[in-house]
C-alpha cells in the first residue's frame, strides 16, 4: 500500500490559490514575517500528512472513520506528529510544558490552528483516501509556492570615492530615487509565450497585487514604468492611495499598454509634459503626399492587438511608410524637485520597438529622441531659466555595444553623426552594465538602461541591485513569483548638488 504521505507529495491538480483562502482565516501577527507564515502552514500540512500517515497505514484506521479529524493529530515544536487518542482535543501544536512564556511565533502557531486549519481540512473529514491525498497535496502545493516571496530591492552604496570623484560641488543635501521598469502588460501575459512560468503567476489577480507591491517597495520618489495597461483601471488609484500622482501615454493604434511615470507629490512638482509618438517618424522620413495612403492601408490585425506579432501582418516591410508605424510611444516630463534650489530635472521614459531585426527602425527611433528630448531641454531652460538635470529611462531593446546603444552614449559614436545631447549610462559609468534585465528560456540580456545627461546637477550614490545570473530566483526564467515580470527592475539613488 502507498503511503497517503508519498500521494500527497506526487499529487497535485493546479489549485486555484484564490479559491484556497488559507492566510485570510488568519490574522496577522505582529514581529511574523508573510514568508514565516507561509512556512509554518506548509510544515504544519505536511505535519498531519505524516500523522494520518501514520493512522492510516500503521493503526489501520479508515480515513472515512467519522471520528479521525485533524484533532487527533498533534504536533510538537518541530512539526512531527504525536498521535492522540480519538477523544481528545489537546491543541495541535504541541508545545513543551517547559515554556513558561510562549514566543509571538508558538502564539501564532495556536491561532492558526484555530482559525486557519479547521478551515483548510474541515471538509476532509469524509473523503476517500486520493481525495484527501488530493487535497492535502494542493495546500502543500500552494505553501511552497507562497513561501517564496517577492524578491525586496536592495540599493548598493556606491563606493565613497567614486561619489567623491564626480562630485566636484558642494551637496546641496537632497536626494531622491528613481526608478525604471519593464512591467509586463497583462495583455501580452499568455502561457504560450511563457510556457516556462508557473501558471499561478500569470494570472492578472495574483500579479496585479504583486507588481502593485513590488512599486510600493521600491519607496522611488520616480517611477518610469513600460508596458503600462490597466492604468485608469487599476495602477492610477492604487498609487494615488500611496501618495503618488502620474502620467501616462497609450501606445498607438489599438495597443493597450503604454508608459506611465509614477511621482510622489510631496518629492517632486509637475511644470511641464510632452508625449512622443514615433509614428511621427512615418511623416518626417516620407514625404507627405504618400502618407495617408500607406496608412490607411496599415490597420493593426486582432493578433497585434493582443501579442508582439510577425511584421509581416502589418503590410510590406519594406514600405517606410510602414516600417516605421510600430506604434512606440515615450513621455518626456520636467518636475521641479523639492530640495532647498528647486532644481528642475527632465525626465524621459520610452520603451523602444522590440525585433532584432529592425534595427534601422530602433535607430531611428532612438534619433528621434534624443531629438526631442534636446527640444525639451531647451524649452525648459528658456522658460525657467535654469539648466535641468535629464534622465532618459526605458526599455530599449538593445543590447549594450549595438548600434542604437552607441548612439544613445555619444562617446561611443561610430559614426560622423553627434548625439544633440550627451548621455552616459548610468550601471556602466558605475561599475558595468547589468548581466541581464530580460530572463527568459528564449533570451537572457539586458535591455534597460538608465542614461544620464553630462554636467548634469544630480550625482548617483546606489544602485539597485540585480540577481546573478545563477540566483535561486532566477531560475527556469521570468516571471515567477519572485519577480512578476520578465524583466527586472533597475533604479538609483541621487544626490542634487550645487553647481
């Protein structure tokens, strides 16, 4: 006969974690971590597997009997069963007579037994051995899933030194922190594209309260944020209850994510706001006059609505016209920062077209803003008088080294060309480039960057740090249920010095 324990281990039917309301019979307890909790309900499962294990197949007692309720199985300090006569309804939790004052951990371990475990395995009273194996194997399941909590940002120090040898100014004594992440669009959040993600994980409810918490603990006074839907649905009010205004920019045509810039309202003032539609490229490269004609014939399919799809559904690809409509948006922003000068830093977020294949397109692309962005620049210091920090932040879809790279850090120009504005990135002008920002069984590199314009009046001291490569929570490829997308974020903290 196969131990209940041994089915319980193997089986498993894709439980609905929100129809599995396990952590809501309990409530929270103070000084418990939510990974401790999940912890504890994963040991104590296993726990009265073990002990109706051991009823079943040693006391050759009927999982149907009437009688045998998870009461009957007690568990010491350790989580391994101490079988208890039938009549008796001791606590669960066994805890040693020895323990004058119980721990706030032992005190939660009673309350969930309480509240949580009836819960959980009241209806298990009556069923047939699979079924309880069946049953007990999803809570298990479903603990070990739970237990692996989103992973926390750490922001590395930059070394004094390094601080010391760009700042030539004294500090004026604020700092703020910026971050900037690839989100993943629910819309483009199919279990074909990520076959390799648990399931669990890509359903919008889990992962809009996952994302949603990620945002809230990176504490970033900005956020540039890709691949943005359900904004007016979901991301607006749920960070305006954090304290957080924003901006947002839908992409073209009939897509439904776009770029979004999250804000704190007591670190930073919105003065002024321009977007970017890179399909302004069609009528700046292409002559007027056969324009309206292209794109007219150039409507977006029912798969571009709902996936990144071939090219060649959205016409010829070698009509400029409709090469360049790929429905690419960025937002440019100027915010007046809440430090003792009122300095002004512009900020721009962009999410680049995707195919590796089209790098005239990114390229051009990529030209168009730093256009725009000296446009932006220009007007602010006119209007304000001033001379503003600049920030360029996105999802560029290019690798460091390749062409659209070395035409956004001007240094590194190839051709006779000059950038209108001169940029560094800021991972490489501090140590190196991530590993990667993008991880996925199809390709692992890094794609977003953080650029930083020269002379600037902002100064970084940490960097948001990145998992290696070979990170436990990593592992198989994004997303998972450490890291709800398949990129990762990237960030700094700033220091505004005096010029």
């Amino acid at each position: 006969m196969r131990s209940l324990s041994s089915q319980a281990v193997e089986c498993y039917g894709g439980v609905d974690w929100d129809r599995l309301q396990i952590a809501d019979t309990v409530d929270e307890e103070e000084g418990i971590t939510d990974s401790q909790r999940w912890e504890i309900i994963c040991k104590l499962s296993m726990g009265i597997v073990k002990g109706l294990d051991h009823l079943h197949t040693a006391l050759q007692k009927p999982i149907i009997h009437g009688n045998l309720k998870t009461n009957n199985i007690m568990l010491d300090a350790d989580f391994h069963p101490r079988i208890s006569d039938f009549d008796r309804t001791e606590n669960l939790i066994y805890l040693p007579n020895t323990l004058r004052q119980r721990t706030e951990l032992e005190s939660f371990w009673l309350k969930l037994k309480l509240q949580g475990l009836k819960h959980i395995f009241g209806t298990c009273y009556y069923c047939k051995l699979d079924t309880l194996a069946h049953k007990i194997a999803n809570v298990y399941k479903v603990c070990k899933r739970r237990m692996s909590t989103l992973a926390q940002p750490r922001f590395a120090p930059l070394p004094t030194e390094q601080i010391e040898s760009q700042t030539d100014a004294v500090a004026a004594g604020y700092q703020f922190r910026l971050v900037s992440y690839n989100i993943l669009a629910q819309v483009y959040v199919k279990s074909t594209f990520f076959p390799h993600s648990p399931s669990a994980c890509l359903k919008w409810k889990s992962r809009s309260k996952a994302i949603l918490t990620e945002l809230k603990s990176f504490d970033a006074d900005l956020m540039c944020i890709q691949e943005l839907d359900e904004y007016d649905t979901f991301y607006k009010k749920n960070m305006e209850n954090s304290g957080y205004s924003s901006i947002y920019i839908q992409r073209s045509g009939d897509k439904r994510d776009g770029c979004g810039i999250f804000y704190k309202l007591k670190s930073a003032e919105l003065v002024q706001k321009e977007g970017i539609h890179y399909n302004d490229l069609v009528e700046k490269y292409v002559p007027s006059d056969h324009v309206n004609s292209a794109l007219e014939n150039n409507s977006s399919t029912e798969e571009d609505k709902n996936a990144k799809t071939d090219n060649s559904k959205r016409g010829d690809p070698n009509d400029p016209r409709v090469r360049l409509k790929r429905d690419c948006v960025g937002l440019l922003a100027a915010f007046k920062l809440s430090d003792p000068c009122d300095h002004i830093l512009i900020v721009a977020n962009t999410h680049i077209y995707w195919d590796p294949e089209w790098i005239d397109v990114k390229l051009a692309q990529a030209k168009y803003l730093l256009s725009r962005v000296s446009q932006f620049e220009q007007l602010i210091s006119n209007k304000y008088n001033c001379k503003p920090s600049v920030i360029i932040a996105g999802d560029f879809n290019s690798t460091p080294g390749d062409k659209v790279y070395n035409c956004l850090v001007s240094a590194n120009l190839e051709s006779t060309d000059e950038a209108p504005i001169k940029l560094r990135s800021l991972y490489a002008a501090n140590g190196g480039e991530p590993e990667y920002t993008n991880y996925t069984p199809g390709f692992t590199g890094t794609l977003d960057y953080i650029f930083l314009s020269d002379g600037s009046s902002i100064k970084p001291t940490s960097l948001l740090c990145l998992p290696r490569g070979d990170s436990e929570d990593v592992k198989g490829g994004l997303p998972n249920f450490q890291h709800p997308s398949d990129h990762l974020p990237i960030g700094a903290d700033f220091l505004v010095v005096n010029s």
